[in-house]
C-alpha cells in the first residue's frame, strides 16, 4: 500500500461519507457540523482516539465488497471442511480447517491470539510483489496461497474469527496510518465489552488500542458498516527542561 494510493483512497471516501450523507439543514451540511455531532455522540473516545463517521453503506469500497462476495462463494467449500476433514480437497482448505478447529477448541478469548498468532506466520509480501498491481485485497483463500501485506493479514483474520463464532459488531478492519515509519498500514480491531485490542502484522502482542498512540485511522469496516475516522490520540510534547529556571526561589 503506498502512502499516495492510501491518501487519495481516504479522500475518495471521505468525500463520498460527505455525499451519501441524509439530506440535512443547510446549517448542519458542513464536515465541522457532522464530526461535532459525531463528538457529542460518543465524547471523541472512538478507536485510536478518533471521532468516527457511520454509514451503512459499503458502497467506495469496492476492494473490501470484492472481497465480501468471493467469500459467500468459497463459504460452502471452507464449512463441509471444517465439518469434514476428508472434503478438505486442496492444501489451503487443509490450513483452514487446522486454525479453525484448533481454536474453536480454546475458552473464547483465547481464540483471538491462536488467529493472530496462526496468521502472522505468512510472510509479507507487496501486492505489488504478488498481484503485479499497487493495490489488491486478498480473500483468505488467496492469502493462504501466495501471503500478502498488511490488509491481507487483517482480512483473514477477520473471517476466521466470523466462523469461531465472533460477531461482526466486534470486528473491523482498520485502515490507518503509521505516522513512525509514515506509510499506510492496517490492522484487525477487536472490541470487546470494555476494550478495543489490536491484532496486527507486526507482532503477536495483542494490545489495547490506546497503546498505539503513532496509528492514525483512516477508516474501518466490517460486512455491513464502514466508518470514516478523523484525528487520533492527542500525543502528549515532551517536558521542556528548564535547568536553574525551574527551580523556585526559597
């Protein structure tokens, strides 16, 4: 994902947030009006300290609804295997049905890191590098054959929970911004009744949102929903150090 096609695609989105929007006062028509709402509704305390934008159409994402649909197709091939070993036909149905069955035999919340930890064993690779093109969306199928980047990585673990039984309303992938290295990245987000943890590329650690305080999010989704982000946590500047001055007189 080059920090330019990730740019342009968070614009594109954002300006079609702005155009599918209910028609509205003139007064309430500006992205000020719609992210002081969006603040008032849930206190700018969304994922990465955003405020977040809902819509309930997917319709500006065609890589993600690409996705969607070859998913629904290989439904039937990935259940009989994970029902069966025996309808496991190819190599990639064999890696499913392991992960799945594995986890599913975890208490719940130990499903999570047996998906991540499973995932994060593929390699990186470039679309570029794989598809010949700048930007591509695996499925799970494609990503278990030939690996993938960092929405490849989010994208599988995605449905694999879905089938471990998560619901959608827990999931998102998130596409966001490393502002450390600065280059788009993106990650799988959990929330949980009290918390939103992370399950990334980069690591097997799943931690809370709030310790990534360098990951700015452009926009998240899962099956039905997608939200735009705006802004991110508030990184605190450093104390300046003042020598003699700071010290109070006697």
């Amino acid at each position: 994902m080059t920090r330019r096609c990730f740019i342009t695609a968070f614009a594109a989105l954002l300006c079609l947030e702005l155009s599918t929007a209910a028609p509205r006062p003139a007064a309430a028509q500006t992205l000020a009006d719609l992210i002081q709402t969006s603040k008032q509704a849930q206190g700018g305390g969304a994922l990465f300290g955003s405020v977040e934008l809902k819509s309930d159409s997917l319709k500006g994402l065609p890589q993600w609804t690409r996705v969607l649909d070859a998913v629904a197709k290989d439904r039937k091939a990935f259940d009989d295997c994970t029902a069966d070993a025996s309808l496991c036909t190819s190599p990639i149905l064999k890696h499913w049905r392991n992960i799945i069955t594995t986890a599913a035999a975890l208490p719940r919340g130990e499903r999570i890191k047996a998906v991540n930890d499973f995932f994060n064993r593929w390699p990186y690779k470039l679309d570029r590098e794989v598809y010949g093109v700048s930007e591509y969306w695996a499925t799970p199928t494609e990503f278990m054959t030939r690996s993938g980047d960092c929405e490849d990585f989010a994208i599988a673990k995605y449905f694999a929970l879905r089938k471990l039984g998560f619901k959608k309303e827990e999931l998102r992938v998130v596409i966001l911004m490393d502002t450390i290295r600065g280059i788009g990245h993106a990650v799988l987000a959990f929330y949980t009744k009290d918390e939103i943890l992370v399950l990334d590329s980069l690591s097997n650690l799943i931690l809370p949102h709030s310790r990534y305080k360098h990951y700015v999010p452009q926009y998240s989704m899962n099956e039905t929903t997608r939200w735009a982000h705006i802004g991110g946590f508030k990184k605190k500047k450093p104390d300046v150090y003042r020598g003699l001055l700071a010290r109070k007189p006697k």
